[in-house]
C-alpha cells in the first residue's frame, strides 16, 4: 500500500517511524501489508517548535516496540538536546505565591473509589508527596539511581522539537521511508468517488498514493480540501497566542528537570530546560493583550531581555472529521488546544497509534466504518483534553481582567462544571475520568484540583473522617513516608545527571516498559 505523509514536523515523522515498525512486525490487525511510505516536507514552511515537552507515551514509546527500528533512550537524550521530565511546576495559579506540583506518577491509591494516598497527602503534606517523582520534582532529583546511573523510568522528556523530528527522520530514511522536500500545491480527487488520487508539487511533479496522511501542522493542506470541518473550543478556552523565545542558562544554575508553567496576567508562560537553554513562551490571549504588551509583562516578570521567535496564533479546537476517505489528519492540522500538560504530542501518538491498529482498508465498508469508529474517538479524546485545559483556569487567580473573564464570562464546559461543584463536597476520583486509551485520567486531573484547592484539606479531612478512614489515611501517610525517603536518596541530582547527559557518559540499559 503506497502512503504518502505530508509534513516533516514530529507528527510526519513520528508517523513514518510507525509505520517503520510496522514494516517489520505483525503485532496488529494490519497483518502482512506493506506499507510504502513517502514523506513530502515543504523547505519553505518552518515546523513549529519552541521547546517542548511531552507525557510518559513518548518515553513508552522510544523504548517499547520501536526499539526494534533502532529507538533508543540515550540516542535520544543525546541527540535531541533532551532532558528528563518529571513532571510540571504551577507557579501562580491560584493567586500569586501559590504553588502546585504535578508529577508524571499517580498516587499507588489512583484507581481506588477513594484515592486515599492522594487525599492523606493532602491533609497531612502536599498531594505531590504521595508519590516518588513527586519528591524527586520537588527536592530538584532526577529518576535516575545515582550507583548504577540507570533510569527507573517513570518519566517523560523535554526537548528542541526540530531535534525530534530529524531524529526518527534519521531512523526512516535509513530504513525504507522516502523523503521529498517539496511543497504540494494542488490536490486531485476522483469526481465520483470523493478520494484523493495525487497531489501536484510545486515543480510539477504529480505524486499518487492509496492513503494519505495530512501531517503538514497549521497549513491543513490535504484536510482543508477534504472537507475535514472545524469545530471550535473558543468559548472555552481563553488563550489563542504565543510568543516563545529562548533563554541561556545563567552560569552555576541549578536546572531542574520540571517545565514551569507560570500563570501571568493574560495567560501563562512555559519555560523548558533542554541541555544548555530553556524553551520559554508566554501562551496568551489577544483578547486582553497584545503582543507588544506581552513581551513587556514577559520582561517584566521575569527580568529578561528577550528576542521572541516569533507570534503565532493558533486557533484553539479540533476537525470535525479526523479521516475523510482515503485522508487522514495526524498532530497539528487534526487540532490544537494549546501547550499545557503537553497535551498535543500525546495526541499524535495516540492517533497514530489507533490508524495503524485499523488501517486495514481492503474495501470502502472498512473504510467507512474505520473512518467512522477513528473519528468518534477523536472527537471525543480531543473534547476530553479541552475538559482537562479549562479546569486550569478556575483557580482563585482574580487579579486582572483577563482572570476576572476566565471566572465569570467563560463559558464551563460540562465537565468543569461537575468537577467543581463536585470537589466542593467530595474529592472526584477515577472512575468519574475517561479510562480508555491515552485519555487525560484522573491520574492527572487528580494534581490540578488539589492544587488550585478545588478539594480543599478541610474537605479531603471531612470526606476521610465521613467513611472512618482518618486513621487509615494517617497509616498510608507514614507507610509512604517510610517507603520513599529511602528510594528518594539513592537517586541522582539533576545537576548531575544533565552533566552525564552533556558529557554522554551513562550506560546503555535496557529499559522495561
Ligand atoms: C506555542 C506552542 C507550544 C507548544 N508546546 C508543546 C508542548 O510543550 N508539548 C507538546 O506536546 N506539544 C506542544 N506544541 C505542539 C507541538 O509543537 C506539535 O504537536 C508538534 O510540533 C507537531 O507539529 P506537526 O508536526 O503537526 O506540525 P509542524 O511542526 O508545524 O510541521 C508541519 C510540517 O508540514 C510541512 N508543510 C506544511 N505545508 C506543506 C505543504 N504545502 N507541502 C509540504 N509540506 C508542508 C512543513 O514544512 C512542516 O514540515 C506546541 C505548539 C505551540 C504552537
């Protein structure tokens, strides 16, 4: 089967390394099809990348099965400028001066009706405490074990997006992925049948394929024309701009291996350690400022000079329809919501993930019914991970008009609502969350309502003492305690770890995922 992905970008080459995978396996429903795959990138079109930072699927998926096409751990530490990510700093989110931690583990009680570790860590510490990587966050450790400098996983990576991309283009074009710089200008459909047949490249050059993957970001330019229609989450989400520029590491400073999402008067500002700067941006809304005035704020809070890269604007939502006949949308032309919690990556490899499992397209009834199932997934993963953004916005952060909106003019999604009004008397707990493949889980949600005091201590107290486990909350507390604080000192300082990094001198492991 010939597939030709359009974009270069980490969405492309994410997708060409799977279906590298796939050439050399039949783990799936795919079976023995060979797919023949082609990556078209624009030369002139730049990919976005600023500093970014992913979820633990991304370090599942470097050290699972495509360790088989030559992924590996430290290759891509080394080669993408990476370093470890443990998880994200709230600094500011509920007034300034707060704090909150959100660790890349969940509490060892997450799938319980009661997630009772969480709530005693709640009463007695921080909810971040519950867990080990919570406390490696906060003391400035890594996952790493300082006698054998092996990771015990349990984390994620930050890096320099354009990086990323040429490392599994690296691996593609090794292997049998071929590789075109070329702009597609013009698009061919069957006049009956509606499906893509070729596209026309801006030298002329006329490309068919059986199945094609619109990886070409904010350009959409296979979806735009497929009819892929747009659905938009602006009613909900405040923020639609970004201003992200780079920043030096000062000399002696300590670099932790946590992004900081810092609340600001018009939005938030993300700042991202790779091996020798950070990835920084302020995610903001034009409604309220603009972006003149948010470079000011920027300089001012954090005392930088700073030269940004550039402004983007993006609209904030999601297609209509992921997969439209013989076309597919994967990263950003599918949608986006914006960086917080690294949502979009995340979403790439999920949705590659699930078209690789049914693209078994041998006639139109299983084109029809894959697209359909493909699309109602996504649809509704997408309108999840809005759920999962908007609740970020409902601290008691009130100070300007741009908070003052997010309180009272927003529109709440159903969700939030029921998230809030619900966290007033009980903490949530899993199995109020979606639990299918890749969703934003109570795992997650778990560190932003405990950390804007949604649930606050006196209700985390009030809802252990209602079923007697006040006693049994004090137990799993200083059970925690006692487990971790040993596992905590045998593991590696960031500072130390990042000079391994820098100097390449960690061992090669096999990493069980
Ligand atoms: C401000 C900001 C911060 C972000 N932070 C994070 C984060 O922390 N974590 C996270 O997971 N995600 C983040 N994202 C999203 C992340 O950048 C993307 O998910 C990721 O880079 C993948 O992008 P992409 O490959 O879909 O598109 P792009 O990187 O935009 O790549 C598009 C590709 O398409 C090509 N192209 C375009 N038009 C054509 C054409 N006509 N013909 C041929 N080729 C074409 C381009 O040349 C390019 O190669 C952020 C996004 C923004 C805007």
């Amino acid at each position: 089967m010939k597939i030709i992905i359009v974009g270069g970008g980490t969405a492309g080459w994410l997708t060409a390394a799977h279906f590298e995978l796939l050439n050399t396996s039949n783990f799936n429903s795919v079976g023995n099809l060979n797919f023949d795959v082609t990556v078209i990138e624009s030369p002139d079109i730049p990919i976005i990348g600023a500093g970014e930072g992913a979820t633990g699927i991304l370090f599942d998926a470097i050290n699972g099965p495509m360790q088989s096409i030559g992924t590996n751990h430290i290759d891509f530490l080394y080669e993408t400028q990476s370093t470890p990510k443990l998880g994200i700093r709230f600094k500011d989110w509920n007034g300034e001066g707060t704090e909150f931690l959100s660790p890349l583990q969940p509490s060892k009680t997450v799938t319980n009706n009661l997630d009772i570790d969480l709530l005693a860590h709640k009463v007695h510490s921080q909810p971040h405490n519950c867990n080990l990587v919570g406390r490696l966050l906060e003391q400035g450790l890594s996952t790493y074990l300082k006698e054998q400098k092996q990771t015990i996983g349990l984390s994620s990576y930050h890096f320099d997006a354009h990086k990323v991309g040429e490392y599994f283009k690296n691996i593609c074009v090794k292997r049998n992925t071929k590789y075109l710089q070329n702009e597609v200008v013009e698009l061919n459909k069957n006049s009956e049948t509606g499906f893509l047949e070729s596209v026309i490249l801006k030298d002329g050059t006329k490309l068919e394929a059986d199945f094609w993957i619109d990886c070409s970001g904010f350009s959409k330019v296979l979806t735009n024309q497929m009819g892929g229609g747009w659905h938009s989450y602006s009613e909900y989400l405040p923020v639609n701009s970004a201003l992200p520029y780079l920043h030096k590491f000062e000399e002696n400073e300590i670099i932790k291996f946590e992004t900081l999402a810092w609340a600001m008067p018009n939005g938030w500002q993300w700042q991202i350690p790779t091996q020798e700067r950070y990835g920084c941006g302020y995610v903001y809304s034009d409604m309220f400022t603009n972006a003149d005035k948010a470079l000011a704020e920027l300089e001012r809070t954090t005392g930088r000079s700073i030269d940004p890269i550039r402004n983007i604007k993006f609209d904030v939502g999601r297609l209509e329809n992921f997969w439209t006949k013989n076309v597919v949308a994967i990263g950003l032309s599918s949608g986006f919501l914006e960086p917080l919690q690294a949502t979009s990556i995340h979403t790439t490899i999920v949705q590659i993930q699930m078209l690789l499992n049914v693209l078994d397209v041998k006639s139109d009834m299983e084109y029809k019914y894959n697209s359909i199932f493909y699309n109602n997934y996504f649809r509704r993963f997408f309108d999840d991970n809005r759920d999962l953004m908007q609740i970020h916005y409902m601290g008691k952060r009130n100070d300007s008009d741009f908070w003052k909106f997010c309180h009272n003019e927003l529109k709440k999604t159903d969700k939030v609502e029921y998230v809030m009004n619900i966290s007033k008397h009980r903490s949530p707990s899993f199995l109020e969350f979606e639990q299918y493949h890749g969703a934003s889980s109570w795992a997650i949600w778990c560190w932003t309502v405990f950390g804007l005091d949604l649930v606050t201590k006196e209700t985390a107290y009030k809802q252990l003492k209602k079923y007697s486990l006040q006693y049994e909350a004090n137990r799993f507390f200083h059970d925690t305690n006692d487990l971790l604080i040993p596992q905590v000192s045998e593991m590696m300082s960031s500072m130390e770890l990042l000079t391994h990094i820098k100097n390449k001198t960690l061992p090669r492991q096999n990493i069980k995922i």
